[in-house]
C-alpha cells in the first residue's frame, strides 16, 4: 500500500471526487437544516442520502489514491463500504420520495432488512473473483456494474415518481428535479452498458470529460432539490394563507349581524331607560361593541384586499374621490372639515380602483377622526402630481399631527400612539399591504399639533 507516482488523469478524478464530496456535505446539511426546521422527515432521509454518497465518493477516492491495483483486505473492505454507501444512497433517495407522497415513515423492521441485504449484496459483489488476477473483468462487472445498474433503476423510478405524482408541487424546481434524475439514470445505465460491452469483448473507451458531466449532473440534482424544496414551501403557505384569509372573512361576516343587534338593542335600551345611571351603563356598551365593530370592519376591509385580484384601469381621481367623499361624509366631524382639491382633466392614471379606494377611504378617515375640530378653517387638502410614469397623490391635513417618535411604527398592524387613541391600528396597515399589492408605496410627513401629509407613490401610472 502506499501513493504512487499518480499520472495527469488519476488527479484530475481525485479532483472531481473532491468537488462531489465537498458538494455532497454542502447538500447533506443543508436538508439535514430544512428537515429539523420543517419537522418533514423526507428531507431528513434525502439529507441521509447525500451523506452515503459522500461516503461512497470518499472509499472511492481513498481506493484510488491507496489501493488501485491491490487486493488486500484492506482494499476489500472499504470496497464493500464504497459498494454499501453507494446502494444506500439509491435506497435513501427512493425512502425519501415514499415518504414524501405517503406521509408516512418507512417500516424500521423492514428497512433493516433492506439494509442487510444491501450488506450482502455489496460483500459478495465485492468478494466473488477477487481471489485471481484473471477475474479482473468479471471483479469489475460485479462491482462497478451491479453499482451502476441499481443506481440507474433507482434514479429512473425516483424520477418518475417525482414527475407524475402530484404530491410534488408543479413547479420548474420539479420538473428540473425529475429532469436530473432520469438524466442521472441514464448517466448510470450507459455507463453500465459500457462495462458490460468491455468486459464481453466490445472495447469503449470512456470520454475525458465524463467526470466532469458526472459532476454537472449531481450538482444539478442537488440545487433541484433545493428549488423544488422552496416551491413546495411556497406552494404550502400560500395555501395556509388562503385558509386563514378565509376564515378571518368569514369569522369577522358572522360576527357583524350578532353585533348589529347589540347595538340596535343598546339604542331601544337608551329610550326606555330614564335613569341617567343605567343611560350611562348603555352609552359605554354602545361604545364598547362600535369599537368592536370597527376592528371586525377592518378586518374585513383587509381580507377584501389581500383577495382581490389586481386589475389595472383608468382612474380620474375626481370620480375615485367622489366614491370615497360618498363612503366617509356621514362620519363624526366630516361635515365640519373642507375638502380643498384643484380639478384637472389631466388627473388620470393606471391602477387597480378597488385597491386605491381602500387607500384612499382609509386615508381620509384618518384625516377626519384625528383632526383638530377646535381650530378654524379645518381642512384635508388633496393634490396630485405627475413626474413622467410616476403620480404622486398627497393628503394634507391641518389635524393633530403624529408624534415624531410614532412615525417609524405607524403602518405596523395593530399599532396605536396612544392607548386613548380612537382607532383599531390597522387602517394605515391596510393601506400599506393595499399598496403592495399595486406596486406603490407611501411617504409621510407630520408635525405633531399641526398635522399630517401622507404622499401615494405610483411607479408606472
């Protein structure tokens, strides 16, 4: 035993068995992460997977470098380890994909049994002629030939599981997955053509850059699995986001009418109660279940958005200012605040309406419940301005203003400056999230006791 003088094409293969082993640790731990964070045992046992092939790649390169025309037992067992790790990555890929379409963990009886016999399979093709120089071809058949046979049978049914069952996500990470797969297997099974044609008389020599195609394919298969990893995670909380949209929906409708009754009963209570105490007791329930109200309203108004498919029109600001005006007048202290808005024909841009009615309701309600009725000449002015693609819609008020320290947080969900504060802290959320969904953003300035001017941004209006 011992490295010999190694020739140009040796080290070139070492050279590419490093780079598989280095890229099959790469992917070991990166499923082995996905696996434990994801609680999806699949991932675990193809993490499993690339760990045997590293193994295998590693025996190989070690036989290579120690052992390339020796037959000492030595030799013999990592041969039966390299032959083992080589089986069990098939193994592994083929529970992984079981697990994936069944949901359920494979029998550990049984799968000791398959280990076993896999240890059997790989000692005898590893032991059987390697006692004579003579049995050199049939040594290679058994060893590199069953190798590359299971290797090509088991990436071609794991390909095919991966392209037709519909467990797997349809996406181009699939596709490129079963793609890899099946390309692998064919890899496999040409190579094993070429070693039985050899060993029967039929000479072919295999290309130089076969390793390097080997290398290709692997990394291909790895970063697939990956992709299509990310698609079926995508794929599932767009699913749980749907579900929860749903039932926040639905939730919220159902509890409007029960609602609307309280408040209707709250109303018959006020006028047949003529106690001023048990009038006061009424006056706060009726408050109490109009704030319930509006966060349920919210709610709602979110869930409508977040739903709607986005659909670009041509808006005039006067008519969508219209149809939010129409929505908030009867408001409490709309009908004491002017609405200064300059007309122009050329106010018109491209958006989704329902989308920028939700901004601007909102918007406007704000400017409304916070502003400075004591003050005169209370107003909410609105401008409108053109840069190219880009409209920029202002909404000025002169009403209390924004602290300077609330500003960073005002668009988060739920946030409130002050406990006091009349809102439900999900208005300017949903306008954020309903700009999102239009590709704009807002800006905002203020001045507490002095007032606000949140700014719309459309790119491409």
């Amino acid at each position: 035993m011992g490295v010999t003088n190694l020739s140009e094409e040796t080290l070139r293969l070492l050279y590419l068995y490093l780079a598989e082993f280095i890229l099959a640790i790469i992917l070991f731990f990166i499923f082995r992460h996905f696996g434990i964070l994801y609680r999806r045992r699949f991932l675990y046992t193809w993490a499993l997977s690339w760990f045997a092939f590293a193994i295998y790649i590693a025996a190989t390169g070690v036989i290579t470098i120690f052992f390339m025309r020796s037959q000492s037992t030595a030799r013999l067992v990592i041969s039966t380890f390299a032959q083992m790790s080589c089986f069990l990555q098939v193994v592994l890929i083929l529970r992984g994909s079981y697990e994936l379409v069944t949901e359920k963990g494979v029998n550990r009886r049984q799968f000791k049994g398959i280990l076993l016999v896999l240890f059997l399979i790989s000692l005898l093709s590893v032991v059987a002629f390697s006692q004579t120089v003579e049995d050199a071809s049939m040594r290679y058949l058994l060893r590199v030939g069953s190798r590359t046979l299971v290797s090509g049978a088991g990436f071609l049914i794991a390909g095919i599981v991966v392209l037709q069952n519909k467990k797997f996500s349809r996406g181009f990470g699939q596709r490129i997955l079963a793609i890899s797969f099946i390309l692998y297997s064919i890899y496999q099974l040409y190579y094993c053509l070429v070693v039985v044609l050899n060993v029967t008389g039929t000479k072919i020599e295999i290309p130089n850059f076969y390793g390097v195609v080997d290398l290709l394919v692997i990394s291909m298969m790895g970063m697939s699995m990956i992709m299509w990893l990310l698609e079926d995670e995508r794929a599932r909380l767009e699913k749980a986001n749907k579900e929860l949209d749903l039932f926040l929906y639905s939730t919220s409708h159902d509890l409007r009418a029960p609602i609307a009754s309280i408040l209707g009963l709250t109303y018959l209570g006020k006028l047949e109660f003529e106690e001023e105490r048990a009038r006061t007791f009424m006056d706060m329930i009726e408050a109490r279940v109009k704030k319930l109200d509006m966060v349920i309203g919210d709610i709602l108004s979110l869930s409508r958005s977040k739903k709607m498919e986005v659909k670009l029109e041509e808006i005039n600001l006067r008519d969508l200012l219209d149809n939010s005006i129409t929505d908030i007048k009867f408001n409490k202290g709309a009908s004491a605040i002017s609405l200064d808005y300059q007309y122009s024909s050329s106010h018109i841009f491209q958006t989704d309406f329902s989308q920028m009615k939700i901004v601007l309701n909102n918007l406007l309600a704000n400017a409304v419940k916070y502003h400075n009725l004591d003050q005169p000449n209370p107003f909410i002015r609105v401008a409108f301005f053109r840069e190219k693609d880009t409209v920029r819609i202002a909404i000025e008020d002169n009403g209390q203003g924004i602290p300077e320290a609330s500003l960073p947080k005002i668009f988060e969900m739920f946030y409130r400056a002050s406990l006091n504060t009349e809102g439900t802290g999900l208005g300017l959320y949903i306008v954020k999230e309903a700009l999102s969904k239009i590709k704009g953003t807002i800006e905002v300035k203020s001045e507490f006791g002095k007032g606000s001017t949140f700014t719309i941004v459309l790119e491409n209006a």
